[in-house]
C-alpha cells in the first residue's frame, strides 16, 4: 500500500473566513484528499472521493434525510452523513402493507475527519481510525488509479466525472 500513516495532529486548512466564503474546499493533507464543508454554521471535513466509485463529492447536495444531514454524491446519488460518513437509503419492506419507505443505515462509508478553530483558523486531524471504512480505496497513488477506472466507465455511461 501506498497510504501514508496519518499522524493525528491538526493541520491548518485555511481561516475561517476564507472557507466560510468557499463554502467548499478541497486540501491535501498528509496525503488524503479532503473536502471542507461549511454548512449551516457548521464545518465538516471527509474524504474527497465517494466511497462508491470515487467520484468527487465537492458539487453534491446537501439534504436533511432521516433525520441527518447528508451530501448526495453526484454520480449515482448515494447519500451519506455529513457528521460521520454513515452511508443512508430510502427502502420499504416488500411484505410490508401499504407499503412504508424509511431510511436505513449501510454503517460507516466515508471517512470523516476532526475539524478544530483557533483564533480564526481551521485545522484539520486526520482519522485514526484502524478500521478499514470503503472511502480509504479511492485515497493515494492505488485510489487515484481506481478512481480513473471508474472515471472511464462514469465518462462511458455519460455520468458526471
Ligand atoms: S454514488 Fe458516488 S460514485 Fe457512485
């Protein structure tokens, strides 16, 4: 593998004002690629690239679903939290009548990362997490390879890349 072991301590991203303006933005950090989301006062950092097919998020929607704020991925509109990366569907039950959608979680599937402020500047600490969650394949040298995989297949199959 040629993911860099994160070290945990924050790293700035830019001042507060410059990423509220931004709204959006995307960092380098240690190696992981990034997105900064401010968004109704709050900032949240994940990983750049969904956990699906490692389409960038940075133009996705933002919606409340089920109770939780989550960014829509462009491509195929998978839904995960803004909070802790849980992946999120809509279902009904077949046997179920009449039938009810309601959301359901698919467990953690982006990576999400400490966001701090001092004195009007952002850090970013990189998740230390162990557990392997689906996002960590579209990271560094390997991701970026499988992210123009799946970049020739979305282009294919005219999907946004
Ligand atoms: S839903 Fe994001 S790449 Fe498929």
């Amino acid at each position: 593998m040629d993911k860099k072991e994160p070290t945990g301590e924050p790293q700035f991203v830019g001042t507060k004002e410059e990423l509220i303006t931004a709204q959006r933005s995307c960092r380098t950090i240690e190696g992981r690629d990034i997105l900064i989301i401010y968004n109704q006062g709050v900032f949240y950092a994940l990983d750049a690239w969904c956990h699906h097919a490692g389409a960038p998020l940075l133009t996705g929607d933002i919606e409340e679903l089920g109770g939780k704020l989550c960014l829509i991925c462009p491509r195929h509109k998978y839904k995960m939290a803004l909070a802790d990366g849980e992946g999120v569907y809509k279902a009904t039950k077949p046997k179920e009548q009449p039938p009810i959608a309601r959301w359901y979680s698919k467990g953690i599937k982006q990576r999400t990362h400490a966001v701090t402020e001092t004195e009007g500047n952002i850090y970013v600490a990189l998740s230390l997490s162990k557990s392997y969650i689906d996002s960590d394949s579209f990271q560094g040298e390997d991701g970026k390879q499988a992210r123009e995989m799946k970049n020739a297949e979305a282009r294919r199959d005219g999907l946004p890349v």
